[in-house]
C-alpha cells in the first residue's frame, strides 16, 4: 500500500474494521487475477487465517468473490463487472467518453485523466494509462482532492463562477504538497484567469514527487461544461511536458460527447 504525499489527508475515526478488512481482502484478490489461496491472503494482511476465511466466505455467499477450482483459491465475482458498470453511469463516463480520453491516451503517450465536477467536488471519473505510461499514484478513479496542484483541477476550478469557485476554495483550503505548490488565493486567482483565458491548465511539481509534471484541457471560459481532460508525464518527462499535453488534451477535448443544458457534471 503506498504511502500518501503530506496534505493527502488523514484517516477518519469510528471506522469498521470488520468492514476495512474485508474491503482489503477483496483489493488482495483483485490484486492477482490467477487467483490467491486464503494462506497468502492472511499473510499479506496479517490476518489469522481464521478470520481470513470467515472474509472469504462472506465475500463469496455476497458474490464478490469466486472459488477456484484446484489449489488457485479464491478470485473475483461476478458482482464486481456490475459494480463498474453502474459507477461509470454515475460518473457520466459513456463509451463515447471513455474512447475519446483514450485516444488522447494513445496520441500523447502517457495517461489521460478525465475529471467532472461532481457533488461539489473535482472528482477524477476516468483514467486511461498503460504499463509504460502508467497512472500517478494516488491519481485514480475517485480521486477528489488537490484541485488547486494539478492541471486537470485548476481547468475544473477555472471553469466555475468567481463566487462558486471562493466557495469551493474556503470549505477546502489550500494545502502544502511540495514546495511548488500555490497556497497564495491572489496568485492562484491569476493563474485561473490564465488557464480560463488559454483553455490550457499545467502543474510544475505541484502536488508529488520532483520531475512530476501535467496539463489539462477544457474549453475557453465554458462555464457551462465543468469537465476536464488532462495528460500526465510521459515518458521522456520533457520540460514542455505540461504545455505539450495541455495542448493535447484540449485538441482531444471537442471530441467528448456534448451535454444537454445545465448537465454540469456526471449524474450524482
């Protein structure tokens, strides 16, 4: 499990751990497609076999685990394809939405990040990566924090109203995740207007690690379409890395699907 940059957040008290272990039995299965014996599910977890094999077979009476035949033990359910399919309709990540954000996957050499603005929050709906351009850890399916230090964010921030934008940034701050990071409101405020005036939004090392660098798309000053498409670092991590994939991006963005007025986000 990898480990969070300072200003990631923190854990959150009164939690289940019945719950919690069970959900970090379910991410150990997904983990290997083969299939996992309930022996190294323990160990990796550091679990009394026991306990492991009454999660099991929970996870199986409910269908998100299967058994194997032979020694292979236990892999994923059924339940989980549906799981997908009905996060994807909520996120408003179409198969029309899904092949664009691939193909500038495909044209930029490195991951592509689609992102709405969903329940008052940036939230990253799809992400198209491959093994030799992989996805940044811990930007995934899900992920809602940061807005301001990283390109996709800043074009979703760029694309609100001033009022709705000084809401968003009061409920949630301005955190530190590297020295690079703008925790100025005035300063960041100019750099909005820039990428709303560009169509093109761009991180320097802003949210990770040193050499991380991305950019973003969106429409010039389209206040009534908050989505964002955004490139991460390829493989040659150029300087111009955030210019070049925020030009990509943006070129790829007039191909996601149009929406119906006032459809502001994926459903919620």
């Amino acid at each position: 499990m990898s480990v969070q940059p300072r200003g990631w957040g923190s854990p959150l008290p009164h939690l289940v751990q019945s719950v919690q272990r069970a959900l970090r039995v379910l991410e150990v299965v997904a983990e290997n497609p083969d299939g996992i014996t309930a022996k190294a599910v323990a160990r990796r977890l550091d679990l009394a076999l026991s306990t492991t094999y009454h999660l099991l077979n929970t996870l199986v009476a409910e269908g998100y685990v299967v058994r194997l035949e032979g020694m292979r033990g236990f892999g994923l359910g059924y339940k989980i394809p549906t799981l997908d399919r009905v996060l994807r309709r909520k996120l408003g990540v179409s198969p029309a939405v899904a092949a664009a954000v691939d193909d500038v996957h495909r044209r930029a050499g490195a991951a592509a990040y689609y992102a709405i603005y969903r329940d008052r929050e940036v939230v990253i709906a799809y992400v198209a990566d491959s093994a030799l351009t992989p996805r940044v850890d811990p930007l995934d399916v899900g992920f809602h924090q940061a807005a301001h230090a990283l390109a996709f964010g800043k074009v979703m921030l760029a694309s609100l109203t001033p009022a709705d934008r000084r809401e968003y940034l009061s409920e949630r701050g301005l955190p530190v995740f590297t020295e690079h990071t703008m925790t100025e409101g005035a300063r960041l405020e100019r750099d909005l207007d820039e990428v709303a005036r560009l169509g093109i939004g761009a991180d320097v090392e802003e949210s990770a690690r040193p050499g991380l660098r991305g950019g973003a798309g969106g429409g010039r000053r389209r206040r009534r379409d908050r989505r964002g498409l955004g490139v991460g670092p390829g493989r040659d991590h150029r300087r111009d890395a955030p210019a070049a994939g925020g030009g990509r991006a943006r070129r790829g963005r007039p191909h996601l699907p149009r929406r119906g007025p006032g459809q502001l986000s994926g459903p919620t």
